[in-house]
C-alpha cells in the first residue's frame, strides 16, 4: 500500500495534465501533494522536505542558465540574418529534400562535439534546419530526429559536456572525471 501511495503524485501529475490543466500549474499542485504523501507515509517534516527541495533546485541553476545562453544564441543567429545566410548558401550549394537530414544529423554531430552541448547545438540548428527543411519539402520527422541525434552524438562523445557537468552535479560527483580515460 505504501508504495502505490508514493507513486500517486505521478498519477496526479499524468491526470492534471490530461485533463488540460497548464503544467505550471499542475506540476506545484503535484508537488504539494507528493510532500503531503511523504508527510504521511514517510513521517518526514515539511521543513525537511522544504530543505530537501531547495537543495535540489541549486543543482538546476546550471541547467537554467545553459538554457538561457543556448536560446540566447539562437535568437542571435535569428535576429542577425545568421540563418538566412545559411540557409541561402545550403540551397545554392545544392542541398535537396533527399540530403538535408543528412546535412542536419552531420553538421550538429560535429557542432555539438566542438561545443559539449547538446542544448546550445538544438537550439542553434533546429531553426535553420527546420527553416530549410520546409523550404526543400524534406521529411519533418526524419529532420528532427537528425538534429536531435547529431546534438546528443557529439555531446556523448566529447570530453566535456553540459549534461554530464548538469548530471554529476545532481550526483555530486566530479564530472570531469567521467570523460577521461583512466
């Protein structure tokens, strides 16, 4: 029983928002009742859970702020005519419906492993490919899917990463460490 009973905030959450209900509104009322559960079940204290809750939101900020900085250069590329210039030189070097997911999953590997992030090089890519995508009539699905795998690709494999600086700070371990070879 007790367990069903610690799973319920996430039935919540699931009914909330299948019901319609805004996620910014959802995910607070979930979250006060999963610390009403843990008060029941688990005896904790609300100070307790408040701390608990406060400590972990530290370990967010970096994902925030990497947030903030990868739309920021996004929107730059956007405002600047960055894309547009791409975009222009992807069509006059012949880029057809057939090659560009292939261009995108390319270009964001490499990108995304000269950067170590997969946030940035979404955000980054994403417009111009889908911009260019649209205008050859290649397969959205496929574009997407290329972006999205070429951002984690080169993220995986690079010697620093912004979710392995994002996930060994949660773990408070020394993400440096996990990249390099022993």
């Amino acid at each position: 029983m007790k367990a069903l009973m610690r799973l319920s905030p996430v039935a919540v959450i699931a009914g909330l928002m299948l019901a319609g209900v805004d996620i910014l509104l959802a995910a607070p009322i979930s979250f006060m009742y999963a610390s009403i559960i843990a008060m029941i079940v688990d005896h904790y204290k609300f100070q307790e859970l408040l701390d608990a809750a406060l400590e972990n939101l530290k370990n967010f900020l970096i994902v925030f702020l990497i947030l903030q900085l990868a739309y920021a250069v996004a929107e730059c590329f956007m405002a600047t005519g960055v894309a547009a210039s791409v975009i222009n030189m992807s069509l006059a070097a012949g880029l057809s419906a057939k090659t560009v997911a292939v261009a995108a999953l390319l270009l964001t590997a490499v990108l995304s492993t000269a950067t170590g992030t997969s946030w940035g090089t979404f955000a980054a890519c994403a417009p111009i490919f889908l911009w260019l995508n649209h205008i050859v009539g290649g397969n959205i699905a496929l574009t997407i899917g290329a972006i999205a795998g070429g951002s984690c690709f080169g993220d995986n494999i690079g010697l620093i990463s912004d979710t392995t600086i994002v996930s060994s700070g949660m773990q408070e371990v020394d993400g440096l460490l996990l990249n390099y070879p022993s």
